[in-house]
C-alpha cells in the first residue's frame, strides 16, 4: 500500500490544530508519517496534540522562515512514495487518504486534484468548491490556483519540480503547483477529500492585495522558463475574463447535499 508524508504548518492555531491533526490522523495507516511543523506557537496548541498524539505523529521546529520554509523542512527526509501538506484550519474527511490512494492507482498520475467542501469558522459546509479546470496552465499563468488542501503527489515529482521554494512568503503555494503541474501528469480525482475551514487572520483574507502580488512576480519569472507553457497577452486576458466571470456568477462553486453539516463528520464520497 503506498504510504503518505503529511505535513501541517502552524503557529498559534488554538482549537483549529487539535481538530486538523484528528482529522488527518482517522485516515492515516501505521506506515504513514504525519509532521506537524511549529513556528513557536505559544498558544498551548502543540502541548494539546502532543499528549495525545500517536507515535507515528512527529513533532518539530520550523527554522523562522515563513509558512513555505516550514513546509519545504517537513518535507526535507520525505521517504514515503506520495506527498501532501494540510494548513492548520483545514481538515480531511474520514477516509480520504485510501480514496486518494485509491485514485493514485486508478490514475497512475503524479499529481491529483480534487474538489474540496467550503466551511464556515464552526466547520459547517457552506458549498462544494470546483478544484480543476480545462485547461490548467493557462488558468494558473492567468492567476488560478488549485484547491491546496484538496491536492496530492508522488514524491518523485516533488523531486523533479524542484519542491516548495523557500522564497516566497504567501504565494508559495500557487508558485509550487505551477511548477509541479508542469513537471508531471495530473489527473482530476473523483469526489472530494479536505474542507477548507475560514477563519479570521487566515493569509488568504488578510493579505489578498499582497498574495496576488506575489502571484504576479512568479507568473512573470516561469514565463521565461521553457518548461512552462506560456500563451499570449490576449489569451491570459480571455483567461482572466473568463475565471472572473466564473467567480463572479458563483460558477466555482457546486450545490452539495451536505450543506450546514458538520465537515468534521462527513467521510470521503463521490
């Protein structure tokens, strides 16, 4: 059976840690490893896991480089075969991980994406959020990023992309999967897996002006590499006019029957 490499980035997460590690935890299977990456929380968070946690969970110091530099440290003796990361808010459903790698030999691609579930601060669910498009890179290098929480890769792609780049501050993520999404062969994974929880302080709220930013000067520097497809100002427009009006009309989002459930109770499904 293949075996993950999970690894959760946090810093002072309260209450929303304890339920995150629980909820990756009912999924794992004894030959996975679970890293939950500190950035001198001091909020009591890490103590609270810790007295419980099992011993396949492990347990470190980020080096005070940022969300992407704690990631890219859990990540640095990854000897499992597939590979994800969970922000400290967000949660799987039970029984996600055998779905995924269920889908990994279904697919046999290097990298899946799946749907994710929308949840208020409480984990109600608000919606069913869409997490591909047709055509991936001209969405991405037109700013579309795929549903993190919802994504998943073998970790020899990791390897080949060049991994989480320790540079960026807020966009790292949108950064790694183009890369990543250029490198190796992707697949669109049946049902949903994760639920992105919002809650206040969350840096995709508080920075947004300051994450496209980012976006922008990483957009710029893949388009100068070859191995990443590129399309003409006119195109990345259409693209962008397009992923606007689909936000705009709530077209990113599907009806889901599991609204105002609790996210924390729903397993993996179709």
């Amino acid at each position: 059976m293949l075996a993950f490499c999970i690894v959760t980035p946090t810093l002072n997460a309260g209450h929303l840690l304890d339920e995150t590690a629980r909820s990756v935890i009912r999924c794992l299977r004894t030959t996975d490893r679970y890293i939950i990456v500190d950035g001198g929380s001091t909020d009591g968070s890490i103590e609270a896991v810790k007295a419980w946690a099992p011993p396949n969970v492990y347990f470190t110091q980020d080096r005070g480089g940022g969300m992407y530099d704690a990631i890219a440290k859990g990540f640095e003796n990854c000897q499992e075969p597939l590979m994800a990361w969970l922000n400290a808010s967000d949660i799987y459903l039970d029984g996600a991980l055998d779905w995924v790698r269920a889908e990994f030999n279904r697919t046999n691609a290097d990298l899946l994406h799946f749907d994710d579930l929308y949840a208020d601060t409480n984990g109600r669910v608000i919606c069913r959020s869409v997490g591909t498009l047709k055509n991936i890179h001209s969405a991405m290098m037109a700013g579309w990023t795929p549903l993190q929480d919802g994504c998943f890769w073998r970790s020899h792609l990791y390897t080949a992309c060049g991994g989480i780049s320790t540079h960026w501050k807020l966009a790292g993520d949108f950064d790694f999967f183009c890369r990543a999404f250029a490198t190796g062969s992707s697949a669109y994974g049946r049902g949903v897996v994760s639920a992105f929880r919002k809650h206040e302080g969350q840096l995709s709220r508080s920075r947004t002006n300051s994450y496209a930013n980012e976006r922008q000067q990483i957009i710029k520097i893949l388009q100068t590499q070859a191995n990443i497809e590129t399309s003409s100002k006119f195109s990345q427009l259409l693209m962008r006019i397009s992923l606007s009006f689909r936000y705009r009309c709530h077209l990113m989002r599907k009806r889901t029957p599991h609204v105002n459930n609790d996210a924390r109770t729903i397993g993996a499904f179709l």
